[in-house]
C-alpha cells in the first residue's frame, strides 16, 4: 500500500533543484511552437514526434552522445522573447513538481548567434525566471556557466557580465560541457578571476573525468560546488579533502546513469557517500532529455539504494543548505520546509552537515 502511495506522498513534499539547465529542459510543445514562428522547418509533422531528437534513451553510450540533444535546440535559442519564455515556463515546471527553490544554469554565450550580448542573454533568462517566480512562487535564481570548449576570452566575458547580474538574481557561474576533452586547468585564469570579483562558483566535474578533475576544481578553481562528482571515491584522499571541506555534490541520478558516469546503478556510490557524511543534493540536470522529475529521481534512491523517506527528507533540506542564497533567505526557505514537513509527518534524518540557523 505504501508504495502505491509514494509517488503521492513525494509530490507534496517540497523541494529543490540545484542543476537544472535551461536548455536541456524546454517542453516539445514549446519548440514545436517556437520553431512555428521563426519558419524553422523541423524534420517532423507533430510536435509528440520531436521526442527522439530531444531526449536521450536507454541506449545513450556516453556524456558525449547525451549532449548532441543540445545541439538539436540549440538553434532556436538565440532571441532575448524565446530565452524569457523558456526560462518563464521552467519555473512553471518547477512548481507543478511542488519544487519551491530552483537554481537554472544556462551558457550565455550559447545564445549570442542573432546579436544579442552576454549581458542580454542573462537580462532576458533572468526575467523570465522572475516573472515566473512572481505567478507561481518558486523562487528562482540563474546560474551562468562557462564552457569548456570555449575559449578563456569568451569565458571572461560570461564572468564579466554574471558580475554584473550578481544581486539582480544571478547567483553563481559555472562551467560546464565535454569534461574529458578540455580539462578544467584550461580555464583557471577565468575562475580566478570570477573568485577576485566575489562570484560563488560551481563546477562540472566527476561525471566523464575522474577525482582528479574535482580536486582541480576545489583547489584551482575555487568550487564549493561540485556538479555531478560521481567518480570522487576513485581518490579516497580527493574524497576526504571534499568532506572536510564540505563541498556539496550536486548529484543527479538519472542523468549520472544515462550519461555513463558509472557501470550500472549497482556501481552507483550514492548511498555510500550520504553513509560517509558526503553533502549530497539530488537533482534532475535536465528534464527533458533526461525525461525526468525530482519525484523520479527520489523513487530510485528508494528503489535502488533503500533510502527511506527521512533520509529523502534531509537530501531535500541540504538542498536549502547548499543554496547560492544569503543567509537569511536560506533560514526563511529552511523554515517553510521544516513547516511543512512537519504538516506531512515527516521527520528528517539529522544531516551529515552543519545546517543554517533558524531567523531569529
């Protein structure tokens, strides 16, 4: 009987999600739409056909082949109206998962084919995220990520112009793309730069490349975030330096799977790192061509790993934890949750990490 219930009971618990990517999340129906008013001619009659060229499969092979989805989009994203939509109903989507605190990270210079500035690109995804915030009452920030393909020039320019953003709903950059092929080292000089100008950072890392690459992002690149960081017990020393840290791992399940971040889910160190007092997040990285949810996210950790609802509980509350908020916003949404919690008897299991301190 319970079972039955869990999908119910997980959809009225609130939650967060703090690696969400704007392009990796846009509805069929909405770039069925989109590519309607710009003459783009797609290689479908139907928007319900679009699927296959937005969204990945059992049988996607690696990190590589999982982000040719992107490429597919891609070009439709290049108009401040289109980047405010999309970000606008990201937070709908937000809020028919009752998730109450977003985090969506985008790549301003992914957007920039008809004109628009860096600075436009965020402007545009930033107030789509705010009229959201205003008609559905999730509230959500903007992460913007660098990209590894790109060149140290381009990514100056998206730290430049995050910097600008920073108390306007901009909350953090980040880089992000084919780990493997352009190691983080690349790019020093660019977070250096994002930590002079007083920028949190979060990093892709542990997902296509090993724990060498999340040690690199800590030390190097000033992450108190990592995105992913599934390979980190490859290094038990990189392992111990990241939990005495406590550096969060931004872990999404299904994507992690789909991607090849690991062998299979029995190879999956999840349940071990939240045994070993990790700071652990769950997330979905991105809803539509991970064809995801939060609620589908968390019935794998009980599936698969035995997590119990008291423990999916304290996931959801490191979420609040580990988010780029100020202090005082963060014991605000800690309060909410705890209360409404609460109203679901629900108890959390104590976290493997300090909390933030009630307001007072």
């Amino acid at each position: 009987m319970m079972e039955n219930r869990l999908p119910e009971l997980l959809h009225h618990l609130p939650k967060v999600d703090l690696h969400l990517h704007l392009d990796g999340s846009i509805k069929e129906s909405t770039l069925w739409e989109i590519a309607v008013e710009q003459g783009i001619k797609l290689p479908v009659e139907s928007a319900g056909e679009l699927t296959p060229f937005m969204k990945v499969t059992e049988e996607c092979r690696s990190l590589i082949e999982y982000l040719e989805k992107f490429d597919f989009v891609s070009v439709f994203l290049h108009k401040s109206d289109v980047l405010e939509r999309i970000a606008y109903e990201l937070v709908e989507q937000a809020a028919e998962q009752n998730c109450r605190y977003i985090e969506v990270r985008f790549g301003p210079q992914l957007h920039r084919a008809e004109g628009l500035s860096c600075e436009e690109v965020i402007d545009a995804v930033l107030r789509g995220l705010r009229r959201g915030e205003e008609e559905f009452g999730v509230v959500a920030r903007g992460i913007a990520a660098c990209l590894r393909h790109h060149s140290p020039h381009m990514n100056m320019e998206v730290i430049a112009a995050a910097a600008a953003f920073k108390n306007q709903g901009l909350v953090a950059v980040d880089l992000a793309g084919p780990e493997a092929a352009f190691p983080a080292h690349l790019h020093r000089a660019v977070f250096e730069y994002a930590q002079i100008l007083d920028m949190p950072v979060t990093i892709h890392a542990g997902e296509a490349g090993g724990a060498e690459n999340i040690h690199e992002a800590i030390v190097r690149l000033g992450a108190t975030r990592i995105g992913h960081g599934v390979r980190l017990r490859e290094n038990p020393k990189v392992l111990e330096m990241a939990r005495n840290l406590g550096i969060v791992l931004e872990m999404c399940p299904v994507s992690n799977y789909q991607t090849k971040a690991m062998e299979s889910w029995d190879s999956y160190p999840i349940r071990e790192y939240f045994d070993a007092g990790l700071k652990l997040t769950i997330n979905t990285d991105n809803l539509t061509v991970s064809d995801t949810s939060l609620i589908k996210e968390y019935l794998i950790l009980i599936e698969k790993f035995g997590f119990t609802l008291p423990e999916i509980g304290t996931l959801i509350l490191n979420g609040v934890d580990a988010a780029f908020l100020r202090p005082e916003e963060k014991a605000r949404l800690r309060a909410e949750f705890l209360t409404r919690f609460s109203e679901l008897g629900l108890m959390p299991s104590p976290s493997p990490f300090s909390i933030v301190p009630a307001a007072q």
